[in-house]
C-alpha cells in the first residue's frame, strides 16, 4: 500500500552517465553516410565512419583557419570522406568516399 504523498515509479532507475563519459560514447559512435539514395533511385548508404575520427578531422580544419562552418574532406583507411562541421565543433554528417565523389561530380556538372 502507498502513503499518501509517494509516487510511484514504474521503470527501470539507471545511473545518470557523467559529461565526459558522454562525450566518450559520442565519439565512438559510428557516423553513418548521409546519402539517402534519391540520386540513383537506391537505398541508404551503410557506410560509416567513428564520430571520433570526423571530430579530429574537424578539429584540425578548424585550427587551420578554413572557416567556421562548413563541408571539410578527411582521410580514413586510406580514403576520402566528406563531412559538414559547424562552429561548436560538431559533425553534422558525413559521405563516404563513393558518394562524396558522386556529390562532387553532380557539383562539377552543375557549375
């Protein structure tokens, strides 16, 4: 039986994770390519790359002065992917080395 003044709390009570353990989690997650497939009629892409790989790419571009947003090319086992970075220092996504060439193509074309 309950007291009068306690709530009940159906669920599961988990530890709250402290900021850097966040952070840590953030940067091991895997970026997945943004292409969705509308230019060749194809399903989205599978490919991925750790956050924590674009985020130092990021970094560095940014310690180079290349702007404060903005699409930034990096290398990843041996190939080049393509991302968007913003000020804050965030990724906001990433094209795999085959879509980043089509995207450049189509880019080219147009110009």
């Amino acid at each position: 039986m309950r007291r009068i003044g306690e709530l009940e709390r159906p669920g599961v009570v988990i530890q709250m994770n402290s900021l850097a353990q966040a952070r840590e989690r953030r940067e091991d997650r895997p970026l997945r390519c943004v292409a969705s497939g509308h230019l060749t009629g194809g399903c989205s892409c599978p490919a991925t790359v750790p956050a924590g790989v674009a985020a130092a790419a990021w970094d560095r571009a940014q310690g180079l002065g290349e702007g404060l947003d903005g699409f930034f090319r990096f290398a990843w086992q041996d190939e080049a992917w393509l991302a968007f970075g913003v000020a804050g220092g965030e990724v906001r996504g990433v094209f795999c080395p085959t879509h980043r060439a089509e995207r450049e193509a189509l880019m080219a074309q147009s110009a």
